[in-house]
C-alpha cells in the first residue's frame, strides 16, 4: 500500500507509520504534508480515497476534517471537487436511503464546517432540508404519519451532528441554529412517541406503565442535546483537532454546498385503515431502522465519569467499528479499545454489543461475529474485559426469566459458544441452586440449554468435566447421544419377525440395491404383512441407523433412498408418523433430531406444515416451557420456507435483469440485421440490396441467437415466477396453521380472560393462589434497577424460589414465542393479514393471544 494510503488509514493511531509520534497535531501535519504533494501528480487517485476514509473510518472524522482544511488553504480546486463528490454522495444517499452513508456524510460535512472548509449557512441548509421533510411526514393532514420513521430517522442525523459542530455554529450562525433548534423541538412535539414493547429486551415493560412515561430513542437525544447546549457544548469525547490550526484555518475559503433534496414521501392510500398504516408503518421501518436500542445491564454508577452525550458519542464509535469492520474482527477489537475519548468505556462497551447481539427482530450481522468480538476484546483487554462479560451474564442470568424468548434463545446459544473457547470454564456452583427451582422456572431451563448445547460444542464427558465444582448439575446434561434403535441385536433383545426384516433391509443397502428395488421389495414382502405402522417403523429405523455414524453417511441415505421413504409417506399425515420415528431413533440426541429433520425438509420428505402438526403434538406440547427441542425444530421449518423465498426473490430479480439485457442485445442485433439488409451494395458493377452474403449470414446468425436467448431468459423467468407464487401458497398456509396451532393450545390453556388480561395478571394467578393457600401475605419488592416486581415468600431469598406455576409458565413461554415468530417474520406475515385476522385473529380469540400477535407485528392494540 502507498504511504500516503497508510498515513490516512492510520491517523490518529499507535502505528509504524507515524514512528514515535503520538501528539494528533503532529499526525494530522505529517499527513497533510505527503497528501500536498501526492494531490500534484495524482489527485484523481487521492480524492476518492480520502472520501472512502471518511466513510468508513468514521471516528476519524475530525482528524480528515482537519487534513482538508489544510489541503484547503493550498488547493482550493481539489477541495472544491472533494466537497461537490461530497455532496453528490450524500444526495444518492437520500434517494437510495442509505442510512449509514446519509449519518456518516453529515458528520464529515460539519467536521469540514469546523475547518472552514463549508460555509456554516450551507449546513443550515441542509439541516432545515432534512427537518423540513421530517414535519411534512409527520403532518396529518399533508403527510404520511406511517412513514415517521423516515422523519425520526432525518431529526437523529441533525442531532447527530450537533456535537461535532454545535460549537462553531452557535459561534458563527447564532440566529440560525436556534432556528433550527426550534424546528426540532416543534417536530418532537407533533411526532407520536414511539412504544417499543414489540422490541424490547424484556417483557412486562408496558404493563407497568413505563411504556408512555418513558422517553423514546429521539426524546432522549433531545434531551441529552438540551443538556449539552446548556454546558456551553463543552465535551471531551469528540477530538478538536481542528482547534490547533485555527489560526491557519480562518484564512482558507470557505465554500457552499450545492443544493439537496430529500426524496417524495410515499402517497397516503386513499382509505387508511389500520392494516393499511400498519404495513406501511412496517415498510418504513425496515427501510429506516433504529441504530441501537440500549440494554441497561450494569448500574448507572459503572458510567458515572461521563455526560449525557458521551454515552451516544461511545455508541456511535462503536457501532461505526462493528459496521465497518465485520470482515476483520482483530482490527474491530484493537479500534474498540482505541478510541478517542479520555475516559474508561468497558462496561458501555459491554452494553452496546450485548444490545446488538440481542437486537429485535434482527442484529445486523450474524450472532457468529459479535461472539468472535467479545472473544477478541477478553484477550486485548485481560485484565478488565472478561470480568466485565461475566458480570453481564450474572446480570442478564439474574433477569431471565423477563428476558424476551428469542434473546434468550440468542443468549443460550452465545454463552454456550463463548464458553467453548475459553475451555468451558465458569463458576458453575453459583448457580447450582437451580436443582431446588421447579424444572420449568427459567433459570433452571436455562442452565439445562447451556448445558446441552455446550455438549454439542465438545462431548459429553467433557462438559462433565467443567461443572465437577458443581457436580449436581449432571442431572441437567442432556443424556449421552446414543441412537435407540428398536431393532439392535447388541443388548440381547429377542428377535422379533421386524428384527429379520430390518436385517434384511440392512443387507439389501450394503450390496447397494437401488431405490426402485427396495420399493418392490417394501410393496410386496412388508406392506401386505406390517401394514403402514409396522413398515415405516422397519424401513425409517433402519435407515436411520445406517445413516447414524456421521452427518455425510445421513445424507447418502437419505439421498440414495429417499424416495423409499417418499413412497410410504407420500401425505402429511404420515409425514407427521415419520417425524416421530425420527424423534423416536435420536431420542437422546436433540441435534440429531433437528438435523434429520431438516434434511428431509431439504429433500421434501416432509413438508412445512407435517413440522408444524409434529410440533403441535401433546407429547411437544407439553416441553414447551422446559425445553428448546420443539421450538428448535420449528424454527429451521420456518427458516428454511423463508430462505427459499428470499432464494426465489433474489432469483427473478436477477433474471429480470437478464431478460432486459437480452431484450435490449435482440433489438440491437435485429436493428443491425436490418440495416444491413437495406444497405445498397455493388456485386459484379450492379447495385444489390443487403451487404455482403459473409456479413449477412453473421448477422441473421447473431440474430437468431440474441431472440433464442431472449425467448430462454423470458421463459427462465416465467417457470421461476410460476414456483415464487407456489412458494407464496406455502408461506401463507404455513402462518395460518401456525397461528391456528397457537390459539387452539392457547385457548385450551389460559385463564379466562377476566382473571388473565395482561401478562402481569397471569403472572400473579398462582401467588394469588399460594397465599390463599399459605393464609400469608407475599411481599412483594419493586427492584429499583429494572422496575420490575421482585416476589420473595417466607424470607427466602429472590433469586432461589420460583413462584410462577407450572401452567402459567407455559402460557408465558407460548405467548412468547407466539411474539417471537410474528416478529422476525413480520414481512412474510404482513402480506396475509387481512385472512389471519379473518381466520385466526377473530373476537373470540384470547387478548393475550391478539396482544402477541400485535406486539410482534409492531401493530396498535385495538382495545
């Protein structure tokens, strides 16, 4: 890499390139000084880099702000360039709403405003541009109110920038940035306060009437905005560089912004009704995501050293490293623990990336990433880090039972890994006394996934091993994962007329008889005799066992003679026979299971909806709240119906493009043709139509290919919109036999809703009950840290009793997941609402049902 690239990438670092300097001034001089000489041989090459850095090493912002305020009193032309690509980008960035790029260039606009490199007026500008569109949105009558998001997400970017320019503008344009900042408080007045509860970490929030008294992500900015404004915008978490060359910077020129726009709001339907608004209000915030939503883990005090500001300040640094370097996690750790601020940030970092691991309904990137990250962070940081990981644990472990169900699945699975890579150690004793809690309190289940998915990180003796502190908790290992095979000879069973068959079976695969074979041979020698039970138990058993070594020897199975299996179980009915026999063989082994499973989806042994019926089962039923296994299941169903969609998409959207490009490739070659032919050529002296025979018969040729070609794209095209609409079919009955399966077993076992409206009342039926019972009053303690009740009976402390029955957890557990799937698959739900409600969500249906549902869909409750 040329120095000059390195000098950029590495300002403001602890790095070879800059030697032993460490002072910024001095980084920012070095720099301006190669860049001044590399601009005069090859400016085209340094402009765009220098742009790149300033969007992808955002917290160097004010370091490149600075550089350029320099270039800019040597070069004014370049600069000049530099700010109009600026201003090109951050106008393509409006129009495709690419809302990183939109937030990170109005940064280096006001970092550039601060160097006298732009105008401050032509910041104002933008900024009214951006607020003006905000308060059109949000207007009722002129507006799209579904569309706030939009304008919430325009209001945070202004507010973004203001401390890293309030400073400067209210010293230069006093009159104008007040203007603005009345603008902004009239917009957050106008605005709707947004209730996350559909989001939120944990449950019962709203309940406890906290959802509308607290302050939502843009009123919080607001005040913690108000609150700098008011100290004069002094603040040490944002570097100043440019204050060192003011001297030097006043005297550059300053130029001004072109214009900008912001694109048109979507048209308002002209009958609005709730399911209009709600899908409209869905779109919107999928196109315009909220950043972070933070999870208060630790106490306040662990911050203390920091203003209001700083805490948004670190979680915008933060976020900038994990979005910009996904694809190198030791450089993502080495910059998170390098950043520009003069304070300690452990335990904020903690927070930022556990809440971006457990973002709803999505974290940006893959859960694999931010396990890596936090692995990387423990081994840079020794001595503080690791403790600071584990006490988020102890501190999320101490709430889950109010953590929501895809966290806690998201927790269960990170812990388990992250636990695999520091060999499994960790204070298992303190927790051991979740053998006296009921198996179905959340702690206990919780300790019992760890456990189990630990094992399928190692091996069983292993795991063991890493709890001999505690050694009661082995009754929580799942057991070793052995297959049970009905027709094994090894333990002594007799041999039954099934054993026979299933040798003989077993003979027929090693001397690799095909397919085809083995259906005459079923059709004829078993199914007359076995009936369908016998045979499928025979033929699945067998099968199975022989595909038990290892995952490659299951897929050689299955893929060998899956269409043995396909024959006897051609309908769901059966299908649903098959899942249990799968469940029946690795019953021991809950991987197994879901990796069979999945892999007869995969070859279209099952269907979708014989998983849902399987899970729907009363023996699943009844391990809904004490184990993962049937959700487990459920999900890869649901995933997988998902991702062949998404497939499909991405597959016409890219064949649309192809059908275009051949379309345009047959005119163009038919047009040339043509020409061609009424091109007037000499043959022997005499005037003939057409050119000449050699480059006529080449282009009839290409002509007759570019149509064949356009005639294959279009009918490509055709066949994969034809399996798109069948996938579409599949999706929607799909959701209404899962969300039929949900109200029915919801219906059969919650309390009327007289005695169960909310969360919080289900939650108190049974200590209702207890004290009755007991002829004692329960106390019941308000935890100050979280808000929620803490219930403690006879002394005992909190955390080692579990007063929530058997039957109401498993309602919670149900309604959970019922939240759960609406959420994360809201854009597949979304398209069938009017037949959900017309089929499912009917008046007669359980408001706590309707309530999950809505909740997850991020729907108004209609009361």
């Amino acid at each position: 890499m040329s120095s000059w690239k390195s000098l950029l990438l590495r300002i403001g670092d602890k790095s070879p390139e800059y030697g032993s300097i460490t002072d910024f001034k001095d980084h920012i001089e070095t720099c301006f000084g190669v860049l001044r000489r590399e601009i005069e041989h090859s400016a085209d090459d340094v402009l765009p880099f220098l742009l790149q850095c300033a969007e992808q090493l955002p917290h160097k912002i004010p370091f490149y702000g600075s550089v350029v305020g320099l270039l800019n009193l040597e070069n004014e032309d370049f600069v000049r360039k530099l700010v109009d690509n600026t201003q090109t980008n951050f106008q393509d960035a409006l129009d495709s709403g690419n809302c990183e790029r939109i937030r990170i260039l109005m940064r280096f606009l006001t970092a550039m405003m601060c160097s006298k490199v732009l105008q401050p007026g032509s910041l104002v500008v933008v900024f009214e541009t951006l607020l003006s569109s905000a308060a059109t949105i949000v207007d009722e009558e002129k507006g799209n109110p579904s569309w706030q998001a939009r304008g919430d997400f325009y209001v945070t970017c202004i507010l973004s920038c203001l401390p890293w320019g309030g400073a400067e503008l209210v010293e230069q344009v006093p009159e104008e940035i007040e203007r603005v900042m009345a603008g902004l408080e009239a917009y957050l007045s106008i605005r709707k306060h947004v209730s996350d509860t559909g989001l939120s970490f944990f449950e019962d929030y709203d309940e406890f009437g906290k959802g509308l008294a607290e302050k939502d992500f843009l009123e919080d900015m607001w005040d913690r905005i108000q609150t700098l404004s008011s100290s004069g915008w002094k603040l040490d978490s944002v570097p100043r560089p440019h204050l060192s060359f003011e001297a030097q910077l006043v005297s550059g020129r300053s130029h001004e912004l072109g214009p900008i726009s912001c694109p048109e709001q979507p048209d308002l339907p002209l009958a609005v009704d709730g399911i209009t608004y709600g899908k409209q209000k869905h779109n919107a915030e999928l196109k315009y995501p909220q950043r972070i939503r933070r999870l208060n883990i630790f106490p306040a005090s662990k911050n203390e050293d920091m203003q209001p500001i700083d805490r948004f300040i670190v979680e915008e640094y933060l976020l900038d490293v994990l979005l910009f370097f996904n694809g190198c996690r030791k450089e993502c750790a080495a910059y998170m623990v390098s950043l520009p601020v003069p304070f300690r940030y452990e335990y904020l970092m903690a927070e930022t990336i556990f809440s971006q691991l457990l973002l709803l309904p999505q974290p940006p990137f893959k859960p694999i990433y931010y396990t890596l990250v936090i692995m990387d962070l423990c081994k840079a940081l020794p001595g503080a880090f690791p403790a600071v990981v584990a006490g988020a644990v102890r501190a999320l472990f101490e709430k889950i039972a109010d953590l929501d169900m895809e966290c806690r699945t998201r927790f269960i699975l990170w812990f388990s890994h992250h636990l695999s890579n520091f060999q499994f150690i960790w204070p298992w004793e303190e927790w051991a006394y979740v053998l006296g809690l009921p198996k179905w309190a959340p702690q206990r289940v919780f300790v019992q996934e760890v456990l189990d998915r630990e094992v399928r990180l190692s091996y069983w003796d292993k795991v063991k091993q890493s709890i001999e502190n505690a050694p009661a908790l082995e009754e929580l290992l799942p057991p070793k994962g052995s297959p049970n095979f009905k027709y094994s000879v090894e333990d002594g069973r007799e041999r039954s007329e099934q054993h026979v068959l299933s040798a003989e079976l077993s003979n027929k695969v090693k001397g690799r008889q095909t397919a085809r074979e083995l259906i005459i041979w079923v059709e004829e020698s078993v199914f007359p005799i076995h009936g369908l039970e016998g045979t499928l138990e025979v033929v699945v058993q067998t099968l199975l066992d022989i595909g038990s070594k290892s995952f490659t020897h299951l897929i050689t199975v299955l893929e060998r003679y899956g269409q043995v299996i396909s024959k006897i179980c051609p309908d769901h009915d059966k299908q649903v026979m098959l899942i249990e026999e799968v469940s029946l063989y690795w019953k021991n082994n809950a991987q197994m299971t879901a990796i069979t499973i999945d892999r007869m989806m995969g070859y279209r042994l099952i269907s979708n909806l014989a998983i849902v019926r399987w899970v729907f089962s009363p023996a699943n039923i009844d391990q809904f709240h004490i184990s993962d296994r049937p959700w487990e299941i459920l999900r890869n169903a649901i995933s997988k119906t998902y991702n062949r969609i998404c497939d499909l998409r991405r597959e016409i959207t890219s064949l649309k493009k192809g059908v275009v490009l051949a379309e345009e490739a047959a005119a163009k070659a038919k047009a040339d043709l043509q020409a061609a032919e009424s091109k007037l050529t000499l043959m022997g002296g005499e005037p003939v139509l057409g050119d000449n025979p050699a480059r006529m018969n080449r282009l009839k040729s290409q002509s007759e290919k570019a149509e064949k070609e356009e005639l294959s794209a279009s009918e490509s095209l055709e066949a994969k919109e034809a399996l798109f609409a069948r996938a579409l079919g599949e999706n929607e009955a799909l959701f209404l036999s899962l969300y039929k399966n949900f109200s029915n077993v919801l219906m059969e076992r919650l309390p009327d809703a007289s005695r169960a409206g909310t969360l919080r009342g289900l939650k108190s039926i049974h200590v209702d009950e207890m004290t009755i019972d007991l002829g004692e009053p329960s106390a019941m303690e308000l935890d100050d840290e979280n808000g929620k009740p803490k219930i403690q009976t006879n002394g005992e402390s909190a955390s080692n009793v579990y007063n929530i029955g058997e039957k109401e957890q498993w309602c919670l557990s149900t309604l959970g997941y019922v939240k759960s799937f609406s959420r994360q698959y809201a854009s597949e739900i979304w398209p069938h609402i009017e037949k959900l409600d017309a089929e499912v969500l009917t008046e007669d249906v359980h408001p706590l049902f309707r309530k999950a549902v809505y909740s997850g869909l991020l729907r108004p409750t209609i009361n």
